[in-house]
C-alpha cells in the first residue's frame, strides 16, 4: 500500500487505483505522488491476472488539481543550478511515466470525478478511455501558462491530436476551463456519467472493450481539422494563433509562443519525438525569468498572504456574522456583494432609502447575470439577495460585528459618520474604511476606540478585483487587524497589510503611473504612443484609459486633498496642471461624464480625444518605444521602493502581490520589485539616475537600493 494511491484488486482482474494525497484538501502530483503511481503502474503491468486498471481520486474536491506547486517551484530552482541537460531530464520523467501508462499494452480508464488541471489533466489524457461526472461546474483545463510554463507532460501533442489545432491552442494559451460536456463534444472524454456510476462505467469499458492503443499510436492517423506542416487548414489557424497571441501578449510571455511551437512542431513529427520537444520547450521557459517571477508570486506568495501570513499570533478566529456597509455607491454595493455572497448578513445603509435600495439593485444584476451565464442558481441568488437588509437608519446597525465605512472621500463627512454610528454599535464591534487615500491615523481621532479602527481598501469593481488593501494606524491593535484578514478570508480576497500614509501603498504607487503618462502628454508626446507603449510593456491598460476609468475630478481632487494636508512638503507634479485644466474649464471629468482624455460615444467605441492636439500639441521629435515604457514602469518600481523604505510596506512579498493584484502591474514580471530584480539593481539604479537628470528628481532612486546596488544584492534572495 503506497502513502498517496489506494490499489487493489476486483476477482475480474481489474485493478483500481484511487488518488488520495494525504495532507491536502485536493490532490496534487508532488513527487511522492509520481513515484507512487509510478512503481502502481510496473505492478499492472508486471501482473498477468490485472486485465486493465481505473485511475480515479478518493477526494470530493475533484481528481487531480495538476502538479504541487512546490514541486514546480523545485524545477525553476533547480534550473538555475543545472545545465540545460540535466534540467530536460529532471522535466522529462513525468513525460516518460505518462507515456508508459498509454504504451504499456494494458488499458487504462481515467474517472474523472471533478476539477482535472494541469499534470491531472495530463494524467487523464495519456488513459485510453476518459469519462467524467456528468456536472457543468467541473472545471477541466491547462493553467500553466499562467505560471510562465506549458503543459510539460504531453499535454501539448495528446490535445490537440484529440481535439484539432484550434481547440487545443484556445484553451492552452489562456489557461481558460472548458466544461465536462465541452470536453465530450470536442472529442476529449469519451463519456459522461453520474458521479456515483462512475467506477461502473471505467470498469463496463475495461470488460466490453477495451482498447489499450491511443489513436496517434496507429497506422493512418489523422489529426482532428488537419494536422502538419503543409494542410491548408493547419497553417492557417497557426498564422491567425501566431497573430491573435501577439496582440494579446506583445511577446512578453514566451510561454504563449513556446506552446504554438509545441503543438505545430509535434504535428510534423512522431508522437515520441513531439513530446521530447515539448520538454525542450519546457526546460527552455524554467531557464528564463518569467516562471520562477510568477510562481514566486502568483501562486506561492499569494496563497501565504490568503492563508493569513500577517495575522497576529494569538487572537482567536473572528468570522464577520452581521456587516454594516455604510456608503450605497458603487463601492459600498459591491463590498454588500461580495459580503452577502460569503454568507454574511448585510446592512446597508445610506442617507436615503432610495440610495440604498439602488445599490441593493447592484447585486440584484449581478444575480441576474450569474443566473443568465449558469454561474449561480435562482435559488442560490435569492438567498444571497435575502442577506442585504438596505436602510436609512442607523439604528439598524446595532447587532453588526464589523462596519466598513465608503462614504465620500471628504475628512468632514467621514468623521460624523463615525461617530453617528459609533453612538448605536456595540462596543466589541470593529470599524473599518475604505478610504484609498485618507490617512487612517488621523480619520482614527474622530473614534472613541481608535484600536478597533483600520483601513480595509477595496478596489473597483469590487466583485472581480481580488485584492484588498488593509492599512495599520498608529493605534490599531491586533484584534481588529486579525478581524479584517479574517473577513477578507471569508470573501475570499487576498490581503496585503501596510502601515499608514497618505494613499498608503497601492494609490501611492499606482497614481504615479497615471500621472506619468498625462505628464508626457503634456511634454507633446503623441497620445497613442503613450497608451500603445504601456500595453506592450505589460500593463493592462494605457495611464489615460485608466485615468479616465477612475475619474480626472478624482484624480484632481485627491491633489488638492494632498498639497492641502502636505503644505509646504508638497511637491508640484507636472500632470498637475492638466488635471486642473480639464477639471476646472475644459469639464472633461473621464468616463462618468462621457469625455476624459478619450470621447465616448453613444453606441460608438471610444477614442482618443482630438482636442488634445489643440491643448498639448504633438513634439516633432518623439520619444523612442523604449524611452516611454522605462518611465512608465521605473516611475512606478521607484515609488515602490520608497514605500519599501519608509516603512508603508511591510515586507517584499506584499510589494509585488499587490502591485500585480492591485493595479495590474505587467504579470510576467512577478511584481514591480522582481522587475528590478530581473532587471538586476545595478542596471536599474543606473537607468533610473538617467531619467532623474533628464525628467525630475521623482525619478532619483532611495538610497537603500542605491546600497543594495552597490553590494550586489537582490530584493529575493537565492
């Protein structure tokens, strides 16, 4: 009996092997697993009386949820130590079990019974016959490329040779589920069946008839829509794949290019020399930067900071039973939401009921959507909408456990509404606000218990953003921080926690990308430049997109609030007076008025607005690519590291979860400080010295990386 795989024995001869990882709430391949399934399948084989074998999974969670990220992690680490050979071959063993399994002349059925990604998906795709509970929330799919790798176990040659070129790419590019029902209709699983027939049904195949070649073993075989270098149909969803990935990704993720080379060089090749390619391919990604940037953070990071790394020892569990959301607006109605889609009752309250109700009404589409796509049942979103209790009174907001304040972003206003509520809430109940640029310190004096008052910033929209920003102020005790990251906990969001400053971490930082690129507008560098330059750099979206987004008037007023409470500390920033400009007399506020630094016509996709010509006429001589995406992203990475210095941040970790989680800071990078990293400190120092003596001191870099330069050191240690 191994530790990781149940085996046994029916008196038909048919051997079933059930996956149960001890220690772990869904199973994964680490390497006890592997070797495992490894030393089960040369007993099969070895086994004269075993006519055939069913792999499955003992866990409810699903089948195999891919490859432990630890495990991958040891790969990238054991890259930078190995030569490119000895990497390949550490790859490569799961690549070799997998294609003993489909070769070893005994068939083999895979029972899926739930979530398959990843080496799990491979697992099922080298069985010779695939069925899988009949369920359309099963999610089935190849994430990896979201780790900066690609299925590295055959996953790129067996899909595509059972679903065709353009399925196979779709999904494998972007990491996207497809459903059981998906699956079966492209070919990929042979059967759907209830989940408790679904041993019945392996074991029927097993004994009618079983047959142990895959189809890519046997004479004459024929990719799905053709299939090599020279069908029609094969080089033409390869020339519109190459295309479409280069709009998506602008080369940054080598994965994506990686796989489309997989998948058309296995095509022209054997089955076994298409796999030995995939391998290269794979040890060729583990020797770059991207992946070990990406799991570092994406994965090993983020789930730390979910499972709680800045709690405080000590303080019990305190799940949030009763929310008081004071503020009905966009962000106080997707924080009800999300909130009352966690289980958690919520008051509502605004200073009218029909303010509270319209932002009820925010959930209520939100159900209406979910319903519309399957995502939820009617049943499910009428109890979530049975949760959200809107009001005008604050008298309702007397059995609540936590309050998140989202009320206008004015000191004045912010301070009565606390002590209005303070007046009627318990006195254990927490206070928390959503500010994102009020210090919490000082909104911390208008509490009467200023050690039960933190910052918890949410980010919009509330309900697909996952990042929640949580800010300590002077006072703030350790009750109310283990509150709030148990409360993140339950909605299922990732926190980071920072020390107080004025925008803390994330609107700090984040505003001086925007502020850059209204700054260059200003200096006369073409508009589209700017915008183009960001996107291919990484960033979701160009800083005037995004600056019309979160609002010109926002972005005006929160100046005044800063030059206000800094005085004569405040430093004038170039985009200052473009903001002013717009706000004051031109009336362009962004989006919510219709016209920003875009048009938004009705009915009509936006664009660029022409009259920024008239107000900021074109340079003729323009910045090169490079030029505008160094400031763009060293603007950015400097800002951070003076967080990091002066104590806003924490720790690393938090830095790049939050700039990637946060504002979208380019994903392959790992987070602005494995940027410098992968840039190294002494390049970087001496890049950002340039751009400080040609555009401003906000470019001069602190003097901690300045040391960290000089010695040769890194933010990640290796």
């Amino acid at each position: 009996m191994t530790k990781t795989i149940k085996f046994s024995i029916d008196a038909d001869g048919i051997a079933t092997l059930v996956i149960d990882v001890p220690d772990h709430s869904m199973n994964v391949l680490n390497r006890e697993c592997i070797e495992d399934l490894d030393s089960l399948v040369d007993k099969v084989i070895a086994d004269d009386k075993i006519k055939g074998a069913i792999i499955t999974s003992g866990k409810d969670s699903g089948f195999v949820a891919g490859a432990d990220i630890s495990l991958i992690n040891e790969l990238i680490q054991l890259a930078k130590k190995e030569d490119a050979a000895t990497t390949f071959e550490n790859q490569f063993t799961l690549n070799a079990l997998f294609r003993k399994i489909e070769t070893c002349g005994k068939p083999f059925a895979a029972a899926v019974n739930g979530l398959t990604l990843g080496g799990g998906f491979e697992l099922a795709l080298c069985c010779h016959y695939r069925i899988c509970a009949d369920d359309p929330f099963i999610k089935i799919g190849f994430p990896e490329v979201m780790l900066g790798i690609l299925p590295g176990a055959g996953g790129t040659q067996r899909l595509p040779r059972l679903a065709g070129f353009m399925v196979a790419l779709q999904y494998m590019t972007t990491g996207k589920n497809m459903s059981p029902q998906e699956a079966k209709a492209f070919g990929i699983f042979q059967e759907l069946a209830p989940r408790g027939k679904l041993l019945e049904a392996a074991k029927k195949w097993l004994m009618e008839s079983p047959d142990p070649v895959a189809p890519w073993d046997k004479k004459g075989f024929r990719y799905p829509g053709g299939g090599g270098a020279m069908h029609p149909k094969a080089v033409q969803t390869m020339i519109g794949a190459a295309a479409m990935a280069q709009d998506k990704t602008f080369h940054n993720y080598p994965a994506v290019e990686a796989i489309l080379s997989c998948v058309y060089e296995g095509s022209i090749v054997p089955f076994d020399t298409g796999i030995r390619i995939e391998s290269k391919y794979f040890t060729k990604l583990l020797l770059g930067p991207e992946p070990g940037n990406m799991v570092r953070t994406l994965f090993i990071n983020k789930q730390a900071a979910e499972k709680g790394m800045a709690r405080p020892e000590g303080v019990p569990e305190m799940n949030t039973k009763k929310l008081g959301m004071l503020g009905a607006g966009m962000m106080g109605a997707g924080i009800a939401y999300v909130s009352a889609r966690a289980g958690i009752d919520v008051v509502l309250f605004d200073r009218t009921m029909e303010e509270a109700e319209k932002g009820k009404d925010y959930s209520r589409k939100l159900v209406e959507k979910g319903i519309k796509r399957k995502k939820t049942t009617k049943e499910k979103g009428a109890a979530l909408l049975a949760r959200i209790h809107p009001t005008d009174s604050y008298d309702d907001l007397k059995g609540c456990d936590l309050i998140i304040e989202a009320v206008f972003e004015d000191p004045k206003i912010k301070a009565g509404v606390i002590k209005k509520t303070e007046a009627v809430i318990p006195k254990d109940c927490f206070f928390a606000s959503n500010t994102s640029t009020l210090p919490i310190t000082g909104l911390a004096e208008n509490s009467q218990r200023p050690e039960q008052f933190i910052g918890v910033h949410f980010f919009s929209p509330v309900d697909k953003m996952m990042l929640v920003e949580i800010i300590l102020g002077k006072k703030t005790g350790d009750e109310v921080l283990a509150k709030a990251l148990d409360y993140v906990r339950q909605i299922r969001k990732i926190p980071i926690v920072v020390n107080d400053s004025r925008g803390f971490y994330t609107t700090r930082c984040f505003s001086t990308y925007v502020q850059e690129g209204v700054a260059m507008v200003k200096e006369g560098v073409k508009p589209a430049l700017i915008e183009n330059a960001a996107k291919m750099a990484g960033m979701p979206v160009g800083p005037l997109a995004i600056g019309d987004e979160v609002s010109i008037e926002l972005m005006y007023n929160i100046q005044k609030s800063t030059k206000a409470g800094e005085g004569k500390n405040y430093k004038p920033h170039p985009a200052d007076e473009v903001a002013k400009l717009f706000v004051e007399k031109l009336g362009r506020l962004g989006r919510k008025n219709g016209k920003g630094f875009y048009d938004y016509p009705e009915g009509g996709k936006k664009h660029l607005w022409p009259g920024l010509a008239e107000h900021f006429p074109v340079s003729k001589t323009q910045p090169t690519l490079d030029e505008v995406q160094k400031r763009l992203l060293y603007r950015q990475a400097i800002e951070v590291t003076r967080c990091l210095e002066e104590g806003v941040l924490r720790d690393v970790p938090s830095a790049d979860v939050g700039s990637i989680f946060g504002w979208g800071f380019a994903p392959f990078s790992g987070g602005v400080l494995s940027y410098i990293d992968t840039v190294g400190a002494k390049a970087f120092v001496t890049e950002a010295e340039r751009l400080a003596k040609t555009y401003g001191e906000r470019f001069s870099p602190p003097k901690g990386l300045k040391k960290m330069a000089e010695a040769g050191e890194t933010y990640y240690p290796a």
